[in-house]
C-alpha cells in the first residue's frame, strides 16, 4: 500500500505520523523499550498533544530480533501467529550514553538515542539492515483507517526473495506484494500460499508476524527501502540474520515450525482422475490396468470432486449412482498396492445433509446478525465451517475418520481461499486477520486426523492453500495452471518463491490444469513434474493419462518415473533434512550458490536436494538455457562432464533434459525402480563423482530406509584411489563415475584406484 506521493508528498487523504527520534530507552526483561515521539522534543511543552509510538525490541531466539512498534496499547489483544518455536529468556540488553542495544547470538539491534530515528542491525561487524527518518510511520488514511508501517534500507545489489508462492520473477525487487489468499489461478498476482516473510542475498530475512492483510512496496514506493505496513495500531516483525539462505530458513522454520515428515510412498507417482471427467470404478480400473501393462509404476490414485454427488460438496458420501460399493473398491485397490487420496475442502453445500446438521449445531460460520454466511460461488448455498470452535473441528474431523476407515490414506485439501470478512466467529477473531489464517486451521484439522489414524510420518496431505506455518502440514501443490509452456514456468516461479518461504515439499498439476496440453507441453511437464519432491497428474476436464496424448508420452512417464523411484534413497534423504532443518527438496540455486552473482536472478532451473540440478525445457523445439555454477558437473544421462561456471544452450528430445551432478557427489542410487518405498540399503549403488581429494578427502552419507533403519558410507579419496566402507549389513556396490573401476571389494570395503 503506497501512502506517499513521490519523496516530498502524501497521497491525498493520508496523514502521517513517524517516529522521529529516541527519547528514551529502558530495560526490560530480555527486552528494550523505546519511547519514539512523533516531533522531536525540545522542551516540555513539545511532549502535549503529541502522539507517542512505543518500540519494544525482544528476542524469540539466537539470532532472531524482534520488533513491535505500537501506537493505542489499549486496542485488542494482539493475535499473531503461533510462534511454535520461540523460547523465553533470549536476548541481552545494553543501555549507554548515546543508544541502546539488544544482541542475539550474532545478531544486534541498536537503537540510536535522540534524532533523527535510527535502528541499525548488524552482524558479525557487518550492517545488514537498517530504518531511519521516516521508516517507522503511523498513518491515518481518511476512509480506510490507520496503519503502521516499517521502512527497512535495500542496499544496492540487493535482492529480495520468498513472500509465499508468487507466480511473477522470483526477485521481488520493484514489486508489490499484497498478502492476502485469493484463489486467482497461477497466471496473475494473486497467490494461494501468502507467506508474510522474505530474504535477501544480505544475510537475513524479515519475518512480520501479522495473519491479516500486509502489504509490501518492495523498493516500489521508496526505491531505497522495503515497506511492509498493517492496518491497525501496532506491527511485530523480526530480523533473522544467517551467513547462508539456508541458515536464514532454519531459524525461520525453527521459530514458526518445521515441515512435518511425509512418508516414502508420497514420493511416487499420483494419477487422477481429474476434475469434471467421467469416471467410476470400472473407468479408475482401467487407468490403473493400463498404466501397469505398460510398465508405469504407480503409488497412488487420487479420486477428484465427483466422488461425491453434484451440488453436495462437502458432505463426505460417496455418490451410490457411481460407487455402490466404495469400501470393497478401496480395499481392491490396496490389494493393487496402491495408497488412495481423495478431494475434500471446508466449505459445505446447502443441500448437504451436513449443512443442516451443521447450522443447528452451530459449527458454521455466521454473519453479525446470528444467521449462517452463505453464498452460490463454487456450491449452491455453500457454507463454512467454523475451524475456530474445537466442536466444530471435532465435528468435521469425525466425518473424515469414516473415510479413513473406509481406506482412504490421504486428503486432498482444495481451497481455503476465499474466506469472507463481514463474519463471526466462534471464538470472536477478527475477520480480517482470520481471512489468511483461516487455511491453517483447515489444514492442521484434516492433518491431524490423519495422524490420529495412521501414525507420525504418515500422514500426508495435497493441499493448496497455506499461510505463515503451513509449511508444517505438507504436501502442497501449485494450484490451477493452464496447460503451456509459460504456465510451466510460472508454475516453477511460484515453486521457487514458496521454497524460499520456508516450505519444503512441493508439487504441480503435470500438464497444466486448465485446457488440455498439446503433446509437447505434456511430455515436458512430465519431466518437470517427476524431477520435483512429489507428482502427479491432473487436469480439468480431459484425462492425464500418458497414452492420450502419444506413445513417447508413455516412453517419457516410464523413464523419469523409474529415474525418480532409483533416486529415492537419496530424495528420501532429501525430505528428512527439510524435516530436520527446513531446507527445501526443491531448492533455489540462490538457495545453495548465495555467493554467486550469476545464481542471483535465475528462475528456471534449480536443485532437487543438494547436488542434482534440473533446468526443465520450457520450449517446443527442445531449446533449453541454462548455468551451471563453478565446478565440475556431470550430465546424468550421457556422463560427459562441463566444468563451471557457464552458461550452456542445449537441443533435447523428450526422452532427456539437463540433468546434471555436482562434483564431488556421492549419490546412492536404489536397486528398485517400480515403487517409492522399498529397502533402499539392499542392493544400492553409491555414485561417486568426480573430485579432488582436496576437495573432498572424506565425505560421509548416511542412507535412511523408510522403516527408519539406515547405514553410513564413508567415502575417502587420496589422489590415487576412492576408499569407501559402510556400516551397511546388506550387498551395496559402488560406481566411481569418470574416475576408474572397481578393483577389489572385501569386507564391506570397495577400493578404486582412480586414473
């Protein structure tokens, strides 16, 4: 929200107040306390009819500050977001002649007394952000109301990414930026995922804890300067310094929580049946038959809306015109070896047997005057579940057990998007801050009946909607694409700014949702998709089957299926530190090159875990441009080699595109390429690319079976031979790529002697 008119005027209508200095400073327990008057104080008369701002600064965590910056005192209780992680008794405070400081590990705040305003935060000896005159500002903006805004300095070369899945360049330099869910499509500047929280190439991010509307001019209304303001009396960010990306996003998803861990079966291939298609039992019998006769693994089958009746949405029954026996066709497809998702969302149709049940209950979400919210955009005479009142999640909870005792083993969560403001709720939340927050309700509820019924690590959701914390209930999807090129990479833009918001898991609709791909864009997509933490394919109104479109399509699903299932004792890998530590499956090169200029503005392409990189083919000739950072990096699927950095124009069929490893990798490959969750120790090879013993003189990875057995492999080069033993009780081989051969394996013990 811009407030000024150029560098000299406000908008009409805005009346600003700043904070123009620091008239004094307290201590507090583990806190620091700014008084901030709006004029400068030069003698006692100046202190009367003078609006104060109070500025408190605490700290969560080692190397997290933060700031709350309040007009009224008085006005509700502040309601953010359930900082899981936070912990008292962090933060030292110091108090001298000319300022005041809060440290935080490696991180210090200081407030500079007197005028003009000043909060610098630095690190290490380095500033890496700062507000001065006029940052801090109270607006009262007639007809609308009052806002709080900070103004922090955006260095020069520095580059701003995150604030949840955005479609648009991943530098979000010059944008704006409204958190604010909307079910909008991939194609505009609305978002599914609005995530109050970005990092720049400077070493921290800013995290604003505010559920509701925050609006960003991202060196668009100051082009000096990123502004995030709230409507209200008060606002609470905090600074998150860390000397990497990756560091920055462990202390973000330690203080607002990390992503649950998914289980193995996840990982492998989901089909649908795709949104308003046809389809019974005997049609879902046939997909799976004829994926299985053309040797296309499997995991899961997602069924879409029409499981339920038209005009019933949703009131959990499977539709008996269709489904007469839906608890014998879940147990035939387990018998398949298949896991089965099925598609819900919080809103309830009026001609649902629930919304009846519901209203008189009281577990929908009403209008002031007492009567229940309802409109005809998606179901006729829909309604909301109110998520705010512990009955009613109870409620809805029981009606989703049923399914799971039925068989379903994952939900499917659409929407949670459009959420009205001229409501109450049960528990009295403010509508507007409740209007973002109201997908994490929905989605912790569904999640945590799925934990009830199948255990911790496997409980799995495809949900498309998230706020700040969501990252916590994976898997998510990108939502409705259309079915081009350039919807592919809009889709793998707002993948990349969703990574870079803290959310480890993710996946897209293979083909693109709306419209039918042409068999180009299909057999492309199908690469992107299965070179992504999770898979599947879906659409709106044709089916996603590979042979509907050509027999290469069918050549290409069986390649990178089977490359992808061979990959899982490394991407299984891969999810457990996104778990651990928050660091993404797919992972922004910015992400795991920060000290690389050339990564800085690259949005198509990026790491799957920590040392394959996937730059998909977004064109129709097959043309594809790409980086390679320094370094010697080997083509997977011919092992020619390209040392770094530089840029490289490849020709691809559909059958390849570049996929290449980081030197000095050691990347164990599974025995298995017909399912995702199978005992990756047994039979598995250890690639091991080239490098220096310099580089690498030893190197340990461990290999973590889905049972959570697992074996370390400790791999030593010298410059004469790659050394490697394990604690591995199972057969492993070793394949030393462009180095040598295997010349003896005893004991557990394999040595190459390297050319």
């Amino acid at each position: 929200m811009k407030f000024s008119d150029g560098f000299w005027q406000m908008r009409a209508g805005v009346t600003p107040l700043y904070a123009e200095e620091a008239y004094d400073l307290s201590a507090g327990e583990n806190s620091l306390v700014v008084s901030a008057p709006t004029r400068v104080i030069h003698s006692r008369g100046d202190t009367l009819n003078r609006a104060l701002l109070t500025v408190t600064l605490t700290s969560p965590l080692p190397n997290i500050v933060g700031v709350r910056i309040e007009h009224f005192q008085g006005a509700l209780p502040f309601d953010g977001f359930d900082l899981v992680g936070a912990e008292p008794g962090h933060g030292e405070v110091s108090i001298q002649d000319d300022r005041g400081i809060l440290s935080s590990g490696d991180l210090t705040a200081t407030v500079t007394r007197g005028a003009p305003w000043s909060l610098t935060f630095s690190a290490g000896g380095r500033v890496l952000t700062s507000g001065g005159a006029k940052s801090v500002g109270y607006l009262d903006v007639a007809g609308t109301g009052t806002f709080v805004h900070e103004q922090l300095a955006l260095g020069v070369g520095e580059l701003v990414y995150g604030l949840g899945e955005r479609f648009g360049p991943v530098v979000k330099n010059g944008q704006v930026v409204d958190i604010w869910n909307a079910d909008g499509g991939t194609s505009s500047e609305q978002a599914y995922k609005n995530v109050p929280f970005y990092l720049t190439n400077r070493g921290y991010g800013v995290f604003v804890n505010y559920p509701g509307h925050v609006s960003y001019e991202i060196g668009s209304e100051s082009v000096e300067r990123v502004q995030f303001s709230v409507p209200g009396e008060s606002l609470e960010y905090y600074v998150i310094a860390g000397s990497t990306p990756a560091e920055i996003l462990e202390r973000y998803t330690a203080l607002t929580g990390r992503p649950a861990h998914v289980p193995a079966w996840s990982y492998g291939l989901w089909l649908s049946t795709s949104f308003t298609t046809n389809y019974d039992e005997e049609t879902v019998t046939s997909f799976i038959d004829a994926m299985a006769s053309r040797d296309l693994p499997l995991s899961v089958f997602h069924f879409d809306c029409f499981w339920m009746r038209e005009f019933n949405w949703s009131d959990f029954e499977w539709d008996a015109r269709v489904f007469p026996d839906p608890t014998g066709m879940l147990a035939r497809l387990h018998e398949r070896d298949l896991h089965v998702c099925v598609w819900i969302n919080p809103y309830i149709a009026q001609r649902s047997a629930l919304f009846a049940e519901g209203a008189a209950l009281g577990y929908l979400v009403k209008r002031p005057d007492g009567s229940v919210w309802q409109w005809d955009l998606w179901q006729a005479g829909m309604a909301l579940v109110d998520f705010t009142n512990p009955d009613a999640t109870a409620w809805y909870q029981s009606k989703l057990r049923v399914l799971l005792d039925q068989g379903v083993d994952a939900f499917k969560t659409d929407f949670g998007e459009r959420i009205p403001l001229e409501v109450d709720y049960f528990d009295g939340s403010s509508p507007e801050r409740m209007h973002n927050h109201y997908t994490q309700l929905y989605n912790q509820a569904v999640f945590d009946v799925l934990q009830d019924a199948r255990g911790e690590g496997d409980a799995v959701l495809f949900a498309r909607s998230a706020t700040a914390g969501g990252q916590q209930l994976p898997v998510h999807w990108g939502g409705d694409s259309t079915s081009t090129y350039e919807s592919m990479a809009e889709t793998l833009r707002g993948g990349l700014s969703l990574a870079f918001s803290g959310f480890g898991f993710w996946s897209h609709d293979i083909g693109g949702f709306e419209g039918t791909p042409d068999a180009g864009v299909f057999k492309r997509w199908t690469a992107f998709g299965l070179l992504s933490s999770h898979s599947r394919f879906h659409g709106s109104d044709s089916y996603r089957v590979p042979w509907a479109f050509d027999e290469e399509a069918v050549d290409v699903t069986r390649v990178f299926t089977k490359l992808k299932l061979s990959l899982m004792p490394y991407l299984y890998s891969a999810g457990l530190t996104a778990s651990a530590v928050g660091t993404p499956v797919l992972r922004p090169m910015q992400l795991e090159f920060p000290a690389d200029p050339g990564t800085g503005h690259l949005e198509t392409q990026y790491l799957l875990g920590s040392s394959v990189l996937v730059a998909p083919v977004f064109t129709a000739d097959g043309s594809v441009t790409f980086y390679l950072p320094a370094g010697t990096w080997t083509n997977w699927f011919d092992g020619s080699t390209v040392v770094g950095p530089v840029w490289r124009t490849e020709q691809h069929g559909f059958l390849t595109a570049p996929v290449y490893v980081r030197d000095g990798t050691v990347l164990p490959i599974g025995a298995r390429d017909d399912r995702p969750d199978y005992d990756y120790l047994d039979g598995l090879t250890l690639h091991v690319f080239a490098s220096s013993a310099a580089d690498h003189p030893e190197q340990s990875v461990t290999v973590t079976n889905p049972d959570g057995s697992s074996a370390q492999f400790t791999v030593s080069r010298s410059s004469a031979q790659v050394r490697v033993t394990s604690t591995s009780p199972k057969p492993w081989s070793i394949k030393v790529v462009e180095h040598g051969q295997l010349v003896e394996a005893i004991n557990g013990e394999a040595v190459f002697h390297c050319d």
